[in-house]
C-alpha cells in the first residue's frame, strides 16, 4: 500500500469538550438552580465552578504540552471496479502519554456504504497502529475522499482534540478487466465465451497458416501440402487464417446523453461503452490487429496511435479510467476530422454513441463522409424505455403497463427519428447496432469478428 497523493498530510486542529465535561457542566448547572431555594450551596456552587475552570484550563494546557496524533490513508495506487480493495488508516502517537482517540474516514458512497469507523483506539507513546478496511468499488473514475479525523481525549479527559487530515485525496478506479487483462486469463476462448462471444474462426484463403486437416472432395489442390501428404500416407490440406494487421480505430462519445444511468445502477451509458471499448481492443489486439482510440465530446479530448502490443492493453486502461462524460453535445464533424487528418490506410471505425434528440444531419453527414475512406460500424446504446414501445422487446408485461401516455408518445417520436437517422446511415454504407447496454459488449465483439473474416 501507499500513501495516497498528496504525500505530505496538512493536518487542522480543533478543540471540542468531552462528554465528562458536558456532565460536569450539567451537574453545576443542576446545583446552581439548587442554590436559588437553598442559599447554603452558594458556596460550594462557586467553589465547583472555579474548580472547574481550573480543570479545563489545567487539562487545555497539558493538551497543548501533548503532540497531536499523526494520520495518514493508505490504499493501492489503482482499484479495480467490482474487486474488493483493502484500505487502512495509519495513525501514530508521537508523544510520551497514552492516548485513546476516535477514528473516522470519510469515503465515497460507491466504494463503501458507510464511513469508517474506530471507536476507542488506544495508542501508547511511541505506538503506531493500522486500521484495515475494506471497499467494493462500484463507479470507474478518479474518487475524491473527505477527510480523515481523530478525536483524541485529553489527558484529564474534559476536553476533546480533533485531528483532520487528508481531504481532497483521490484514488483511481480502472474498469473491470477482470477477465482479460491477468496473466491467467491466457485463453481467448475462454475469455470470449465469458463475455458472450462466439469466436468461430473462418478457415478458408487467408495468408496465414494455422492448421493441417485430411483432405476432402472440393479442397482446391493447391492446398495441399505435400510433405504432410508423404509423411501420413493420404492427402493432407493446409489451413489458413484471415492475415493480421488490419487497423481498428475505437471512437468513444463522452458527450451529455452517454452520462445518463443504466436502469437503477450507478453505471452509465459511456461505463458500458468503455467496457466494449476494452474488450474490442483486448480481441482485436490478441488477433494481432492495430488499435486506436478516439475520444471526444464537442472537443477531441483523447487520442491514442493505434498499436499492436497486447501489453498495450493498459494504456487503454488507464486512459480510460478517468474518462467521465460532460454536460456537452457530440461533434462529429470533430470525430471525421480527427481520424480523416491521421488516417490514410482503410481501417474499421467501431463508434460508440448514442444520438437521441440530435439532428440528424449533425451525426449522418460527418459519419457518411468517415465512411468514404474508412469501415464504420456504428453503435448506438438505445434505452431501455425505448423497448416500452415494443411488446416483443419489452421484458416483463409490466414495463409496457408503467409507461404513461404522454411518456408514450414523447418515446414514440424519438423512437421515429432515431429509426429514421439509423436508416440513413445504412444507406451511406455505414453498418449499425441498436442495442441496450447488456447486448453491447458481446454483440460488438461478434459483429468485430464477423467483420475481419469476411475480409
């Protein structure tokens, strides 16, 4: 583990009374009343009041004599969404007293349900002691936390010192790579089959060679492989695959509509597209393609070269991870512009968007003309209450029943125009997919698979 930035803690210090003191200040308060119908205890009222303040002022100034605790968060340098992470809180006691604090951290909702807490802590001089929690994070991004807070007692224990460090730290959450990116995850098959992929490989004319099977009527003879053929007695054909190097340019839309939420999770449309957009990559780099990224919103705001490592993989994870999307409307003239200025060779474009409410025009001329030069296969993430419309798609009777006439008919036009802006589309020779979140991952991938063998 290591200390999140920043590295050097600014710590505040605030003084609070302690529950004994509240007690003491609500038994004199009892017996000053008390005194008003019995003027005997008017002595021994101002007697405890001038005790008391001696006490306070006495425990205030061995307080101030007394080092205050030392705090710091400690966490890995990257979460995962969906792993469950240890964090800990590393607090020390510099001084020559034993002392007893409260601990509380202030996390976000969506790596914890509740704050962190340690009641009672107690610290011996010199000790140092870590307190281990666990989070689930839910949300990919740059997480912010509030801060870490100690209330140490005093040494007569009337007062209560509070300790505040570490707000405005922030940890990084990456996207699920879970089961793509480990070392183990070193079978594609398995690793597509987990995400809905059916990964059947076209064998045929290709360049490369990938296997040897028997021949059969119809093989064209120049197939065969003779030495084969010698050493088994029979005819023997060579198989080959699609060539490799072909280039895939991923182009994510972080604009205002990929920002609205699936159903009732805290996942977002451009969550899902991120997800797709990793699981292309991952297949597409494991084919032994080049890929690249294009990430914009009314601005190009990312840009990777396409690559052909697989360890390139993570620099699509983290480019990603703090991709969030902004109050804006998608340009796509920006997207043409940016891969028609860089791209010469043909390539596939997988471009993930949602246009609802855009004109038309803004999405089918821009697209149409990276469609001259390039392959696109356009992914439109529809919403689920489109499906309302639709008792086939619907899930359960209920989702046709809940949806309210004006909603109806709202749906109804948009359904309409985005029908219409996906027709046109396909007529300038762009691909489409119209899909709810689930459906984008697996669908994509197949549709990417289908692509490349078809040549």
């Amino acid at each position: 583990m290591t200390a999140l930035a920043p590295a050097s803690l600014a710590a505040r210090i605030s003084l609070s009374p302690d529950a004994r003191l509240l007690a003491a200040v609500g038994l004199w308060v009892l017996a000053a009343a008390a005194s008003v119908v019995l003027p005997a205890l008017a002595l021994a009222v101002v007697v405890a009041a001038c005790a008391l303040a001696g006490a306070v002022v006495l425990d205030f100034v061995l307080l101030l004599r007394t080092p205050r605790l030392a705090l710091a968060r400690r966490a890995p340098e990257r979460l995962q969404v969906g792993s469950a992470s240890q964090l800990a809180v590393e607090v020390s006691n510099p001084g020559m007293r034993r002392v007893v604090a409260d601990l509380y951290d202030e996390v976000p909702r969506d790596l914890a349900f509740t704050d962190p807490t340690f009641p009672g802590v107690a610290l011996e001089p010199g000790e140092t002691k870590r307190l281990v929690y666990r989070v689930a994070p839910q949300v990919r991004g740059d997480r912010g936390f509030g801060p870490l807070a100690s209330l140490a007692r005093s040494p007569l224990g009337l007062l209560r010192r509070r300790v505040v460090a570490g707000a405005g730290e922030s940890v990084r959450v990456l996207p699920d790579t879970s089961r793509f990116l480990p070392a183990e995850a070193l079978s594609p098959k398995q690793v597509l089959a987990s995400l809905g992929v059916k990964p059947a490989r076209q064998r045929g004319e290709g360049t490369e060679f990938e296997s040897l099977r028997d021949y059969v009527l119809g093989d064209d003879p120049r197939r065969i492989d003779w030495r084969a053929t010698a050493r088994r007695g029979r005819l023997v054909t060579r198989l080959h695959q699609h060539e490799r190097n072909h280039t895939v340019m991923i182009a994510l839309d972080a604009s205002r509509l990929m920002g609205s939420h699936v159903g009732a999770t805290q996942r977002t449309k451009l969550d899902t597209a991120v997800d797709a957009a990793l699981a292309l990559a991952w297949s597409a780099l494991h084919a032994g393609d080049r890929v690249g990224l294009v990430v914009f919103d009314r601005e190009r705001r990312l840009f990777l070269e396409p690559q052909s490592r697989r360890a390139s993989l993570r620099a699509f994870v983290e480019s990603l991870a703090p991709v969030q999307s902004r109050l804006v409307e998608a340009d796509y003239r920006v997207l043409s512009a940016s891969l028609l200025g860089r791209r010469q060779k043909r390539s596939l474009v997988v471009l993930l968007t949602d246009f609802a409410e855009t004109d038309p025009d803004a999405i089918v001329t821009p697209v149409s003309l990276l469609a001259r030069r390039h392959r696109v296969l356009l992914v439109a993430l529809r919403d689920r209450r489109f499906d309302a419309l639709d008792p086939r798609r619907a899930r359960t009777r209920g989702d046709v029943e809940e949806t309210g006439l004006y909603e109806r008919i709202v749906l109804d036009d948009l359904l309409r125009e985005r029908e219409q802006t996906l027709a046109r589309l396909r007529l300038a020779g762009i691909e489409t997919l119209d899909l709810v979140s689930e459906e984008v991952t697996p669908s994509v991938l197949n549709r990417y698979l289908a692509m490349r063998h078809e040549g």
